[in-house]
C-alpha cells in the first residue's frame, strides 16, 4: 500500500474527533486541576480552623450554633440513590429543610419534637448535634474535592490518549490499513488502565500531592506494558496480515451471518446472510433464514486469504474490527467476503479453485509493520 495515499474518511473523521475530545478533556484536567480542586481544599482547610462564634459575633467564617426543634424527617429514594432529610424549626421560627451526609444516628434517632443544634458556617448548615452525636450535612466541605480530583487525574491519561490517536490517525495511519490497528489498540487498553487507576487514588489516600505521586508511579508500569505490547504485536504483523484459516468444506448446508462487497452483481447492499454447502453455489440472501431471495456467486469467484478489517474496505459500513475479511476475486475484479471467525474457513471451502473456472491473478497481500 502506498505510503502517500489520502487519508480515507474514517481516519479524517477518527483524527478530528480525537482531537476535539483531547481538546476537551485537556481543558477541563486543566480547570478541575488548577481553579476547582484548589478552591475546594482552601475552603476545607478555613473550615476545618474555624472556631465557633461568640454570642455576639456576626462574623460568617466562624461556626455558628443554632438551636432547633425537629419537625420530620424523611427518606427519598430515586432510582438506585437515597437521600436523608431533616425538616427543623429554629427558635427564632425559621423553618430549614436540612439534607444529611448519610442517614447516621443522628437521623435516625430524630423524632418529631426532639432538640438538636444546627452548626452554620458562611449561612450554610454544615453539621448537626443530636443526643451526645454529631452529622455532617451534604454542604459539609471536607473531601468535596475527592471528586474533581478524580475526574481531572483520569482525564489525564485520556487527553494523552486522545492526541496521540488524533496524530496516529493524521500522520502515521498510512503504515497500517487495519480497520483496528495495534498502533491505537495497544495504548488504549494502557491508557483506561491508567485512568481507572488515577482516579481511584483521589478515594485512598488524604491530601493532594499524594495522588499525584501515586498515579506518577502507576504511569510507569503502565508505560512498560504499552511498550512490550508494541513490541510483541509489532513482530507478529511484521511480515503479513493473513490469518491461517484451513478451508473447510461441510456435509451440509450452512446459513450464516456475513456480506459480500465488490463491484459484481451478487454484492448487495442489504443482504447479510451466507450460505455455503454441498450442492449449491456460494449465494447470498436478506432473509436470515437464508430461504429468500438468494443471489448466487459467481462460479469463478475464488478466495485467496483471510486477514482482519481494512479501513479502506468500505467507507460507507460499519465493519466489526473483530471480523475476518475474505479477500476473492472474480475474473479481474476484486470482491470482498465480510464474516466472523467460526465461519471464515466455510466460506473459504466453498471458493477453493473450481474445475474451469479461470479466476484473477491474486493481488499482492499488503504487510502491516
């Protein structure tokens, strides 16, 4: 394959795509690192030193206890989430609908008339004292930065991943035409490991330099598995894409899934069964069945290998790239055969060579570095 082809439309569109998501993801590691998580751990930590207030005080950066009468409490259940609430009555007989942290003892052992002190910090109800307990509410601050700082570490390792698919797909595709090629493959299945792993930390351990370490020292096993991979799947599609599929000719009619492309007049768009068997000619069919409406294969249609998926295949379909290509030809012409792997060595028994038959010559077979 020529190293200056244009690039096809699912690498155009695989390169745009990949960059506007690496884009994406970069900008908000970027806020969620520098502006959001710093923000949240500034909050906790003047929280986490505020004293409470004097009688008189007006200052909202101290803790401010209010005394309260429970009104009710209740549980609300969404879908797979339950959320904790506590209705009071301060005695100045302001009403507040306070939501809690989790149910807790404090929630559950509140009833309707009991006295519980409500602690304020800048106007937000951040804890609850009830029989000798204290609650956090959900507006408590600590560890709210647990979250932002997952997500950012693991859109980390997904913003490398997206740029270098974007510049593989821009710059370097041309050296391989697999529809799913182990240049992408390989540093995908590194780079989720490695976001999985990032944002778990954030859960684990306290503080912020902590993950960062953590996932720095996670990098570098992952980073070794991406270059072994490489290295391993590089040597084994060194010398050629074919897969060693034996022909297989069976007793009886087989009916199966798969689709013949090619400039012949038995490629039809639509028809996604084969059939393939004694006495009958390679056909193909709408019905899934196989009974209907079957377009025979031309006698002279002869396969000559099996390899993966190319992305020059077919612009316009949706290829599995876990599918076995069957590539034939007929006469001059040549003609595609798309299937799964069980089925693959049928489809290649019944186009072996035929008694008369005068086939192409077979295209040289492309090699995938």
């Amino acid at each position: 394959m020529s190293a200056e082809r244009p690039l096809t439309r699912t690498e155009r569109r695989a390169t745009l795509s990949a960059s506007l998501a690496g884009a994406v993801c970069a900008i908000a590691a970027a806020y969620l690192l520098l502006v959001t998580v710093p923000g949240m751990r500034a909050e906790e930590r003047a929280f986490r030193t505020a004293i409470p207030c004097r009688s008189d005080a007006v200052d909202r950066r101290c803790l401010r206890p209010e005394a309260a009468t429970v009104d009710m409490t209740e549980e609300v259940v969404s879908g797979k989430s339950v959320r904790h609430w506590l209705s009071v009555t301060q005695d100045d007989g302001t009403r507040h609908r306070i939501e809690m942290a989790v149910g807790g003892s404090v929630w559950s052992n509140a009833k309707p008339g009991d006295r519980v002190t409500v602690i304020y910090w800048h106007g937000k109800s951040r804890f609850v004292d009830a029989h000798n307990l204290r609650a956090p509410t959900e507006q408590d601050p600590r560890g709210n930065y647990r979250l932002p700082y997952s997500i950012a570490l693991g859109l980390v390792p997904v913003t490398a991943l997206c740029l270098w698919i974007a510049y593989w797909y821009g710059r370097r595709s041309r050296t391989s035409p697999l529809l799913s090629p182990w240049q992408v493959a390989v540093p995908t299945g590194g780079a989720l490991i490695l976001a999985l792993g990032a944002a778990a930390t954030p859960w684990l351990v306290h503080g912020a330099w902590m993950p960062l370490l953590i996932t720095a020292g996670l990098a570098v096993p992952v980073v070794i598995y991406i270059v072994m991979a490489s290295l391993a799947a590089r040597r084994e599609w060194k010398t050629t894409d074919t897969y060693p599929v034996r022909p297989l000719t069976s007793m009886t009619e087989e009916i199966f899934g798969g689709q013949i492309l090619g400039d012949v007049p038995y490629a039809v768009s639509g028809y996604t069964t084969l059939i393939a068997g004694p006495g009958a000619r390679f056909a193909s069919s709408p019905d899934p069945t196989g009974k209907f409406a079957r377009r025979e294969a031309a006698p002279t249609l002869t396969a000559l290998r099996t390899r993966p998926p190319y992305r020059t295949d077919s612009e316009k379909l949706q290829i599995d790239p876990r599918a076995y290509v069957v590539e034939c030809v007929d006469g001059d012409k040549k003609v595609l055969v798309i299937t799964d792997e069980k089925h693959a060595p049928l489809v290649m028994g019944a186009l072996l060579p035929k008694p008369g038959a005068t086939p192409g010559t077979a295209p040289a077979a492309p090699t995938v570095p």
